[in-house]
C-alpha cells in the first residue's frame, strides 16, 4: 500500500526558506566576529621590577716584567807580559869592508834593453761611430745624386701604386769597398731588390779612421721610391 503525504508536511516547499534562514545566520555570525574587539592589555611601567644589573668581574691584567740578562763580563785585561833575554854572547866577527879597484877612468859597460813598443791592433770588428766616419766621393750632395740618378723603379711597383721609403744598411771595409749590404727596414720585395742593386753599384767610399787607423764601419741610406 503506498503511503502517502499531505502536501504540509513536504518539506520540500520549505527549503527556500531554510536556505534564507541558514543565510542569515551566517551573515550574522560574519557581522559579529569582525564587531568583536579584544581588551588590549596594559602593562604599567612602575610596576616592572628594576633591572638587575650584572657586573661582570674585571680581572686585572697582570704583565710580567721581561727579565733583562746580566750584561756580559767585561773582556779580561790582557797583561803585558815583558821578556827579559840576557845575551852574552860576544860577537867576535868583525865586519870586513873590500875595496873595490874602481878609479876615475874606470869604464862602466851599460846593457841597452830593448823595449818593445805594444802596437794597440784594431780587432776586426764593424764600428757604428769613429773618429772619421766613411764618405761617399764628393760628399753627401753627390751620394744623393748617385742614388736618384741608378734607382729604376720596378714596373710592378708603379703599376700597383706601391712607393715609401727603403732603408739599406752596407759596412765600408778597410779598403773604402761596400759590402754586406742588407735591407734594413724593408717596403716591397720589388723595391727591396732594386734599393739593394743601387747600393752594390756605388764606387768606393774613403775609409772610416779610428786612431788613424781605417776600419770598418756600418752606414745606413734610404732610398725613396715616389710616383710621378
């Protein structure tokens, strides 16, 4: 037999209302715990017990005094000791003087020593500076002739625009002739070659002098290569 409700006690018609009432509670419940204050307690200063202050026990520093040595003992004197030899010998011998049998006319020979003179010889080295440096025949004007009149400048060089400043070393031997000539500061390989065959063409140089003595002495040119 099916039982059957009367439409009072459904509570389903009332759950909008217990959902309402439920709402309200919580709002209130929320509402009074952000009302409710808490007392803040008050602590009275004058009340407090004063502060017990510790001293801490200072113990003395204590430093020992360092202990000096005894100075060292003097050196002991030394005493002079004095020896005292009596000698009884008698010296029987009696110094005999010769005569020599050398008159006024006598000839005395004296041996004549030859001294032989130390000759200072220049080793053969390659001086920078001397008392008389090397010159080019006719002097400096006419070397800078010789250079800008032998220097053929190498068709490579002018055709890629190379040109500067080539500077070659030579030694002036003790006869005046130039040799081990060498690049110094090089430019181009080309024009490197040319400064160098400019160089081994000059005619002799006069000699560099050191003590009167000619030697060999090391000398720099630069031969400048510039387009037209």
């Amino acid at each position: 037999m099916e039982i059957k409700k009367t439409p009072k006690a459904d509570l389903e018609n009332k759950k909008g209302l217990f959902t309402e009432i439920g709402l309200a509670l919580v709002l209130l419940g929320c509402f009074l715990a952000f009302e409710w204050q808490t007392k803040a307690a008050e602590i009275n200063i004058a009340d407090m017990p004063d502060e017990v202050a510790v001293e801490d026990e200072m113990v003395p520093i204590t430093k020992q005094e360092e202990i000096k040595p005894p100075p060292p003992p003097p050196p002991p004197k030394m005493a002079e000791v004095l020896n005292i030899v009596t000698d009884d010998t008698e010296i029987n011998e009696e110094l005999e003087i010769l005569d020599s049998e050398m008159d006024e006319d006598t000839e005395i020979e004296f041996q004549e020593v030859e001294v032989e003179e130390e000759v200072e010889e220049v080793a053969d080295e390659v001086f920078v500076i001397v008392e008389q440096m090397p010159t080019f025949p006719g002097g400096d004007l006419e070397l800078r002739k010789f250079l800008a009149q032998s220097v053929k400048y190498p068709v490579i060089a002018q055709e890629n625009g190379i040109q500067g400043r080539v500077f070659v070393s030579f030694v002036v031997n003790q006869k005046g002739e130039v040799t081990n000539v060498k690049v110094a500061r090089p430019l181009d390989p080309n024009l490197d070659k040319e400064a160098v065959r400019v160089v081994q063409s000059m005619p002799k140089w006069s000699p560099g002098m050191q003590r009167g003595k000619p030697v060999k002495v090391s000398y720099t040119v630069p031969i400048n290569f510039v387009l037209q």
